[in-house]
C-alpha cells in the first residue's frame, strides 16, 4: 500500500493544506495573491497526480484549469484590479494571527477525527484525501470569516474551492469532476468581472459593522 | 422512450436556452418583454405536456411523481412572473432605474434562471443537479445586484457570498454521496444517478452517508434561507427588482427544498443511517420561530415578506421532516400554496413600490383608499399568507397543525406559537400599509392585475376545493416521500 505513488499523493495534499495556513496569516495584499496562486499551483500538481496513478486523462483537463486559470489568469486579474482600483495594500485579520492559527489547528484536527472513523471503507488513499480535503474546506471558511476585505474573501472561497476540487478527484472516478470544476471557474471568474466591472471600491475599504446597518436600509 | 415524451423534456430546457439567446440581443424592452412572456408560456405548455407523455428515465434526465409537481409549479409561476415582470419593468425604464442595456441583460438572465431551475428539477443525476443550482445561484446573483445601488451591490456579494459556501458545502456532501455509491454501485456516472441510487441505498455505508447528508442539509438548506443560515435572504429580496424577489421567493427556495427532499429519500431508505427527519424538523421549526419574531421588526416592506418566506420555508421543510403521509400532503401543499400567494403578494408588492417611490412601511398607508385594486389585493394576499381560511394555506397549515398535534403534540406547541407570532406581525403591519389616513403617492399603477388575482384564485379555490385527481396525486407522491 504505501508505495511511491502513495506517498507523492499525500505530500500534495499534505502541502495544499500547509498552503491554507500559509493564507491565513498573510498580512499583505500582494503576498496574498501570491500564495494564492501557489496554492492553486499545488493542487494542480495533485490533481494531475491523480491523474495519472488513476489512469483518468479526463482530470488533466482539471489540472491545467487549476493552472491556467486559477494559478496565472485569476491572481493576476486581481493584482491588475488591486492597483486599479488602489486598495489598500495591508489587511487586517479580524481575531489576530496567533488565535486564528490555533482555530486552524482545531479544524484540521476536526476534519480529521471527523472524516477518518466514517470512510473506514473506503480505500486509504481516498480516505486521507478526503480527510485534507475537508481540511482545506475549514480553513477557506475560517479565512472567509476572520476577512473582512472583499478581495480576501474571495481569495477565501477560491482556496474552499481547491479542497472541493480535491476531493472530487480523490473520489474515484467520479463523473462530472471536469463540469463541475467549470462551473466553480466560471462562477468565480463572474464574481472577478463583477468586482472590477462594478468597482465597488468602498466595499474593499471599509466594511465595519456599523456600515452593513446603514446599508440595510433598517437603521432610523 | 417515445419521440414525443423526449421532445417535451428537451423543450422544457431549450425553450429557455433558445429565448435567453434571443432576448441577449433583441433591443427596445416592448418585444423583448413580450418574448419573454411567450417563451415563458411554451415552456410551461411543455412541461404540462410531461403529464400527459411521461418520458422513461435516461442516464440525465428524469420525470417522476414528485419533480413533476415541481416542474409544472415552477414553469407556471415562471410564465405568470414574466408577465408581472412586463409591466413592472416599463416603469423602471420611464424612472431610469435600468437602463436599455441592462434590460436586454435582465431578460435574459430570467430565461437563463428558468433554465437552470427546470435543469436542477429534471436532473437524475445528483452532479449535474448541483451544476444547475450554481447556475441558478450565479443568474439571481447577477439579477439581485442589477439596480447597482450601494444597497444592491451589497446584497448582491452577501448573497454571492453565503449562496457560495452553501453550494460548496452542497458539493461536498455530494462528493461524500459519491464516495459512499462507489463501492457498491462501482465508479461512474451509475453512482450519481437518482434512479440508481433509490435502489442502492441501503447497501451503502451508513456513516459516510450521514455526514454528506449533513453537509447536504447545511448546504442546500442555505438555499432554502433556512435559520441560521438565511440572511442572504431578506437583503436578496429587498434590493433586487420585485420580480425577482417573486421567483425567489415562489420557486428557487422551493427547487433547493426539491434537493434536499431527494437526499432525504435516500437516507430514509437506508435502515442504519441517522433519520433525517429529526434533524429537519429542528432547522425548521427554529426558521420558523425566529423569522415570526422578527416580523415585528421590519421597516421594509419587500424585507417583511421576505422574513415571511423563511417562516413558511421553515414551515414546510418541519411538515417534510415529521414525515408520514399527512404531513408530507401538507408539506406539498403548502409549498404550492406558498408559491402561488407569495409571488401574488410580490406582484402587488411591486407595484405598491412604484407608485408609492418608497419600500418603506412608514410610508405606506392607506393603500385601500388610494389604489384600491393593489390594496385589496395585497389584503387578500396577506390574509392567505397569515393562514386565515378559506384560502389555501389555512388548509395546508391546519394540515401541518393536526398532523402534528396526532403524532408529536410536544412539538405542536411551538409550532402553533410560532404561527400564531407571525400571524399577529402580518396582520399589524397590514392594518398600517392597507387601511388608515393615506399617506405617499398616490399616482395611478400602471399595473396588469391577472397575474396576481390569478394566483390568488387558485390559492382560494385549493382552499375550499381540491379536485380530486389532485388529491389523488400528492397523496401518491406523499408516499413516496416516505
């Protein structure tokens, strides 16, 4: 069982996951896009891996998805809009780094106790997939709710979205994983056009709180 | 198969396809909107044509008991909401609130929304199912932030935001299905297949199933605007334009229920997994206490009947959830019935908006003396919604009531208080916005009144006759919801 191809599989997954910590603390714009597009560039490595232990050529179609669009097109466009529209540059990260890492830590050990006593099962490999997975799944949350900057979030849903891709391909052969990872691409690169060409900027700027009642039309 | 049921099925999805296509380059709004109407008109004859030629299941699509009921509910509202939409959008034309542009944009968008609602209900295949709730996510995204006031845009990326997670959180658990079909179905599109899996089920692992069954629930059931997972809902409702407010209100929380629904026939079919119902009623009856609380609360009056959509989805996701073949009929029933009266009150809704230049409540009085077409037909809509008989929804929560208090009379209890806490917030707030000095605009509406009064007809006579063919059926499909 554990043989090489196991062992590259679960470096790749194990990394992907190491990617999401790395997103959690970054503090800068910039940095942030760019592990980012790291991020996408492990799971498009582990995708194709998949792909080929698998013997589903149909998932490299996925891959250089994740590559192409994900890795190069999308954190580019956002570095373009970023400077565009002259964002602020410095994010804040709602509960501090220390705390947050540390609910991180808890969600991984979550996923973990979660998923491997349920896919008992399932074949080992597909099982720790689905554990890291789960894993990438949590920490994208976790970003999507210690962020308060829009561009963030949306780095937040992308990277939810990698451990989706995942666990799709860790699945095997599970159909429509090339469909569904368009769906995901085109449902973000909407999202991308969305934020540029309606250039809410005050959104990126300053979303407290007390501005989301004003905007709720409900506070007199 | 034979060629006609095949081609009924092919409509339901093309006609749209075709129309969105059409109505993406066609200018002006007079033609557009009315090709909007008649595409909405075919696709709702097709799908009534399913009745008659039921096609045999294929590896992708698939007509039952239960979807058909769906499909021919959502075509119909579709078709009645294009046409509320044709004469609410020429007023926001003539005030500038859209653009020519964003018309063509608009309309299109609507075709693509029906599309992908028919898709998600046809689909027999739980993958492609979830590829046509995205899409339906993304079109009402695009349709909710449309107005690209601060307001809008905001409610458009909260619902963008929230709408995602539940999705991705769909996807999930429906990988997690997969992986639980794969051992005993063997890979492939076999796997993902509805008609395929009902015959499976109950050899699959019970405890994978019951964690994708509760990252289904959460993720669907965020569509659906089930508590704690609904506030996309009222932001979704209140900002984008009414007719939309009305198909998401009417049908898309219904076509994500749909899902939901489905995943609870496979889980009921397996002896060892969790019993989904339980956890069902929970969601549900919490949806429906918290939103009947805050009805006292609200200022807006597309926000209101907004929170009266989370009520009555918690409603009918509890009546799902008890189970059991008088609650599911009630389930069903009230599902239609809440369909048909809250988009009737979101047509009446909208028009109130445009004459009066406001959506707030404050602001709204007297509406049975200045406009009293729109008046009292908001009463009449109101009434029904309230649940006060002999309109259709009395009917379908007195259902829901007695079904309960014969099984759980525990349960009953909050479930009563809840409707009664919700029924006392309507009628209060209706009291303002309907009767009493008037107060605002007080313009003629250029409104067409047979989409809502149509609606309303139908809630009414359900309410004091239900054919018996009718009856017949849900009770048919209540059974098979087990």
């Amino acid at each position: 069982m554990h043989d090489l191809a196991f062992d590259i599989a679960h470096l790749l997954t194990g990394s992907l996951v190491l990617v999401s910590f790395m997103l959690l603390y970054q503090g800068r714009m910039f940095s942030l896009l760019n592990v980012f597009a790291l991020h996408a560039f492990v799971l498009s490595l582990s995708v194709a891996w998949q792909a080929l232990v698998q013997g589903a050529p149909h998932l490299y179609v996925t891959a250089a998805l994740a590559l192409v669009f994900k890795a190069i097109v999308i954190p580019v466009a956002l570095h373009r809009i970023v400077r565009r529209l002259g964002i602020h540059q410095t994010l804040e990260i709602v509960a501090g780094i220390g705390p947050t890492m540390l609910a991180g830590m808890g969600l991984v050990a979550l996923s973990i106790v979660v998923m491997l006593p349920v896919t008992v099962g399932v074949d080992t490999l597909a099982r720790e997939d689905l554990a890291f997975a789960l894993s990438v799944v949590l920490l994208g949350l976790l970003m999507m709710v210690t962020r308060r900057n829009a561009v963030s979030q949306v780095i937040g849903f992308m990277s939810l979205e990698n451990g989706l891709v995942l666990a799709a391909t860790g699945a095997k052969g599970m159909p429509l994983v090339v469909e569904i990872s368009i769906a995901f691409s085109i449902l973000i690169a909407f999202i991308v056009i969305g934020i540029f060409l309606f250039r809410i900027r005050e959104r990126f700027d300053t979303v407290d709180v007390h501005a989301l009642d004003r905007f709720r039309g409900e506070r007199l | 198969m034979t060629p006609l049921s095949f081609d009924a099925v092919m409509a339901v999805l093309a006609i749209p396809v075709v129309a969105a296509g059409g109505l993406a380059l066609l200018p002006g709004y007079r033609i557009p909107a009315r090709l909007n109407v008649v595409a909405a008109f075919l696709t709702f004859l097709a799908s009534s044509s399913l009745f008659i030629a039921r096609p045999e299941p294929g590896t992708y699509f698939l007509v039952d008991d239960l979807n058909i009921v769906f499909i021919v509910l959502t075509t119909f509202v579709g078709f009645t909401t294009s046409a509320f939409s044709a004469s609410y959008i020429a007023h926001e034309l003539d005030t500038g609130r859209l653009t020519p542009m964003y018309l063509r944009f608009y309309h299109a968008m609507y075709q693509v929304l029906m599309f992908a609602m028919n898709l998600a209900l046809i689909a027999n295949n739980v993958g492609l199912m979830w590829v046509a709730i995205e899409l339906a996510t993304l079109t009402t995204v695009l349709m909710v932030g449309i107005y690209r006031t601060h307001e809008a845009l905001e409610a458009a990326w909260k619902y963008f935001i929230l709408g995602s997670v539940g999705i991705a959180l769909a996807l999930l658990g429906t990988i997690l299905f997969y992986v639980a079909a794969q051992p005993v179905v063997g890979p492939g599109l076999d796997a993902m297949a509805w008609t395929i899996l009902i015959e499976e089920v109950a050899a699959f692992d019970p405890a994978l199933l019951n964690l994708a069954f509760v990252f289904l629930l959460l993720g669907y059931g965020t569509k659906v605007g089930l508590a704690p997972l609904h506030a996309w809902l009222p932001d979704a409702h209140a900002e984008g334009p009414t007719p939309i407010s009305a198909v998401l209100s009417g049908l898309l929380l219904n076509v994500a229920l749909y899902a939901v629904l489905r995943f609870k026939m496979l889980l009921a079919a397996n002896a060892d997994a969790l019993a989904p119902g339980p956890l069902m009623v929970t969601m549900g009856l919490s949806s429906l206490i918290f939103a009947a609380f805050m009805l006292y609360r609200r200022r807006d009056i597309k926000r209101m009947f907004a929170y009266s959509s989370i009520e009555h989805m918690g409603i009918i996701t509890f009546a799902f959830g008890m189970g059991g073949p008088l609650a599911n009929f009630a389930g069903l029933l009230h599902m239609t019935m809440h369909s048909l009266t809250k988009s009737a009150i979101f047509f009446a809704v909208g028009h109130i908006a445009q004459v009066k230049g406001t959506q707030r409540l404050s602001e709204i009085r007297g509406l049975t003396e200045t406009h009293p077409v729109l008046g009292w037909g908001l009463v009449l809509g109101v009434m029904a919604i309230a649940g006060l008989p002999p309109l259709g929804i009395f009917m379908s929560e007195f259902l829901v009531v007695s079904s309960t208090f014969a099984r759980e009379p525990l349960l009953a209890i909050p479930l009563v208080a809840g409707l009664l806490v919700g029924f006392g917030a309507l009628l209060l707030r209706l009291n303002g916005i309907a009767f009493g000095e008037p107060h605002g605009g007080t313009g003629p509406a250029q409104a067409s009144y047979v989409p809502m009064f149509t609606h309303l007809a139908l809630a009414l006579v359900a309410g004091v006759y239900l054919p018996p063919p009718l009856v017949t059926w849900f009770l048919h499909v209540a059974a098979l919801l087990g």
